[in-house]
C-alpha cells in the first residue's frame, strides 16, 4: 500500500538547481522532499566544467549582452556562499581556482584589447603578464596575451556533496517518478514506488529529464532544446592546471580548458568550447586526433607523454530557444501547480533559486506543513566525480 507524504514544495531532479533550490527553501522554513531518479549532481552538473561564469564569455563578439549582464553578480555570490558569507553556507567546498583566463595563442586579441579594457569590463577583466601568468604561458615560447577573468572555476562534486548535507533528510531515491494528473490539468501527486508526495508546489528541475516528466504530465509546454557536446579529456601526472579560454576567430571560445582531480592524484584536463560543440558528432578518435592537434599548435612546449586520452558525449539542456540561442537567464516559468525550470549554467543556480522563490512568494504559497519522516526511505548517492567514471 502506498503512504502519502505530504510536503510544502516538492522538487524533481537533484543536480545543482534542484539541491541549490531545495537548500535555499529549507532555510525560508518551506518543506521540502527531493525526488532524484539517478545519482545527486550526476546529469550535466558534475560534466560541467564548474566555471562560475561572471559574462566575459560572452562579451567576446566585442559588446556586453544582456547575458554578460544578467550573469554578472554570480561570481561574488559563489564567493561569499563559499566564504560562509553568503546565502548558503558552502564552506568546504573546493576552489580549483580563483581565477579563469582568456588567452590569446598570437595577436587576435589585439582588435578587442580597447574594448576589454572599456569601462564596462573594468573590475572584470585584466590583461597579466609576467610573473602574473599562469605557470602554464610562463614558458618563452608563448608568444600570446593572457587576461585574468574574476571569475572562478569549483569542483563541482564537493559542491554537490554540500548541498547534499544542507538537503537534510529531505532527499528521496526513485528511479522512475511518475506525476499524475488532477483533473484541472495540475499535478495531483508524484507517484513513487511504494509512496506518493503532495505538495503545494512541485518544481521539475530534472535537467534533461524534465522533458519526459512534462510528457508524463501531458504537457508539451515549455519546450526543452539539446546543445549536443563531445567533451575531451586528457589524463596525466604531470599536466600543469590550465583553466582558461583560448580566444579563435570566432566570438565562443575556440577551446576551453578546465583541470580537475583525479582520485589517484593524477590531473585531467577536460576540453570544452568550440572544440566540442563542432565535435559533437564526430567519431571519438578523430576528435581526439584534432584535439591534439589543437594542443600541440597552441602548447607546443606543454609535453602530452604518457597521457590518457577519451571524449564524453554529453547534452545541454534549455528552454527551446530560435536558432539555438543561448538563454540569458536561469529560466522558471509557472505551469498550474508546479514550476518548470532550466537553470541553462551551473553558475546561474542562485539566480534559479531567486526567481522560484519570487513566485512562491506572488502565488502567496507559505509554509505549512510539518516535516515528513523519511527516515525509512531509499536516500540517493552523490555522483562520483565523471574523470573517475571515464578513466576507471
Ligand atoms: C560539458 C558541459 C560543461 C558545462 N560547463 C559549465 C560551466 O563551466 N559553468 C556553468 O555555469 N555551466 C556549465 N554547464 C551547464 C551546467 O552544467 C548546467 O546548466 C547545470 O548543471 C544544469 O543543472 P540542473 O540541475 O538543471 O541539471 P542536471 O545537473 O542535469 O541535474 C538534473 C538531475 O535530475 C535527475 N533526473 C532526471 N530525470 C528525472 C526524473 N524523471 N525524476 C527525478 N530526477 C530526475 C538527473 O538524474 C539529474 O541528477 C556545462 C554543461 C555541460 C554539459
């Protein structure tokens, strides 16, 4: 027989918007129950490359978007949650480094220097030379310039982990959540395998699985997009840490490099950006060929001896946008009882939470229900961190 929790607000999917939000509610006195199908963090989260953007990125066709606008603040809130300043407490959690970098391999970035150097991105963005470099360009063969973004890069595991323990006991185990429709056409309760969850409020926050929770519930709206990606990784013992963009032809980044820990204390660097977007449909060795390619032309003295190489495939999950277009913000939009929501980056998680709770808040939806016991129920794992599941 099935037993009814009763919740304030249930949420679907634990990556980084689910956990962030469920932390974030808890501390405002809300119930909550979090259904996750799989492992905590384990859809895009712990695939990212955990860059806490702060818009650079996006100024690279030489104009501040309304992106690189809207996504401006999240660094210094990352900073003051990690110094324990800050909404959440995510002390603990590891900094791989203070700082990502754009840089250069000849003189591209000569016709955007006035513009980095504008008022806009004072504060933002600043050329480094030097000892100022990362070990990584202090070699006399880098011909090129290197900018100090204030951004910062997380392990994203630790941050899962974190807000796992601020989850309390609020974290379920199901692997296939179904919503079941009231006949107003809301959600009348989440069916789990021996309960079912009613709540005031249910947010999909599943990532890609929100697209098959919203057909499960017979809504086709909003509609979700793919971003499809082929990550690559190269693991070795002795790559120095690299975190940066590297500045092509085009306004995306030609290539990003993220550094990440390995369990056996070996680094891997994992490639993003223009790389694996164009890749994504490409066979794993010949996009490993051009990524050494790539390598061996813009870090020509950087040894690649002895190193282990795969690719990830992995999908971004949005809102539908036309043309693919990047969305500018977290997205939430209300649908009868529930929110459906996409936080389109990692970074863009407190802005997620922001925006749920102003909803919240407008529907006139406070707490009021009393703590469900789940002390009984199946609690989900944290995702091991993906070079550990790629490089066995
Ligand atoms: C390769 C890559 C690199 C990236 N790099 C960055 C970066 O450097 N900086 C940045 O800001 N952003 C980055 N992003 C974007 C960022 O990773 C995502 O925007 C963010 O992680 C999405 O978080 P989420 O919680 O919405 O989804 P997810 O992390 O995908 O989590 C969704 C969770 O829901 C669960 N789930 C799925 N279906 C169900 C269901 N039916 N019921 C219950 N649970 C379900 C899944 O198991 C999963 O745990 C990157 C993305 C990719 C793919």
């Amino acid at each position: 027989m099935s037993t009814t929790l009763e919740t304030d607000i249930c949420i679907l999917g634990g990556g980084i918007a689910g956990l962030w939000l469920n932390a974030r509610l808890r501390q405002l006195g809300y119930t909550t129950l979090l259904v996750e199908r799989g492992a905590l963090g384990g859809g895009q989260s712990v695939k990212s490359q955990g860059i806490i953007h702060g818009g650079t990125k996006y100024a690279l066709n030489g104009k501040l978007s309304s992106a690189a606008e809207a996504i401006a603040d999240m660094p210094d809130r990352w900073r003051a949650c990690l110094d324990g300043t800050g909404e959440l407490d995510l002390q603990g959690v590891r900094v791989l480094s203070e700082h990502h970098y754009l840089w250069s391999p000849g003189s591209l970035i000569s016709n955007l220097a006035g513009f980095f150097a504008s008022k806009a991105l004072r504060g933002r963005v600043e050329q480094i030379k030097g000892t100022q470099l990362p070990t990584v360009f202090a070699d006399r063969a880098f011909k090129g310039k290197v900018y100090q973004l204030a951004e910062l890069v997380i392990d994203v595991p630790t941050a899962i982990q974190r807000l796992a323990e601020l989850a309390g006991d609020s974290l379920i185990a199901d692997s296939s959540p179904h919503l079941q429709r009231a006949s107003d056409g809301g959600i009348e309760a989440v069916r789990l395998q021996h309960h079912q969850v009613k709540a005031q409020r249910y947010i999909l926050s599943a990532g890609e699985g929100t697209e098959s929770l919203l057909s499960d519930w017979q809504q086709d709206k909003p509609a979700m997009q793919r971003r499809p990606l082929q990550m690559v990784l190269v693991k070795g013992a002795a790559l120095p840490p690299l975190f940066a963009h590297c500045l092509g032809s085009s306004p995306k980044p030609r290539m990003t490099v993220t550094t990440h820990p390995c369990a056996d204390g070996q680094w891997c660097w994992y490639l993003g950006g223009d790389l694996a977007e164009q890749g994504a449909g490409q066979a794993p060795d010949e996009l490993i060929a051009k990524a050494k390619r790539e390598l061996q032309e813009l870090l020509p003295w950087i040894s690649l001896e002895g190193t282990r190489w795969t690719t990830l495939p992995v999908n971004r999950a949005e809102p539908a946008q036309s043309g693919l277009v990047r969305p500018d913000t977290a997205f939430v939009q209300p649908v009868a009882n529930a929110l459906v929501s996409w936080p389109t980056k990692l970074a863009l998680a407190p802005n997620l939470a922001d925006q749920v709770i102003e909803q919240l808040q407008s529907q006139q939806v406070v707490p009021h229900a009393s703590t469900p016991i789940t002390d009984t129920l199946t609690k989900p794992k944290v995702s091991a961190p993906v070079w550990d599941i790629c490089f066995p």
